[in-house]
C-alpha cells in the first residue's frame, strides 16, 4: 500500500493540484 500512496502523492505533485494529500490518501488507504 505504501507504493500507491507514494505514487499518488507524485501524480497530485505532477499535476500541481492543490487538493489535502493527507485527506486523499487517508481515504484511499482506508
């Protein structure tokens, strides 16, 4: 899980959108 949390905080920072990562992953985590 660890690697698509860290994949998606590089797609969020590629795409420069300014969404909460910690909001964004918490959920997909969950």
């Amino acid at each position: 899980m660890k690697n698509i949390t860290a994949a998606f905080k590089l797609i969020l920072k590629g795409l420069n959108i300014n969404l909460p990562e910690n909001e964004y992953v918490e959920n997909y985590t969950k």
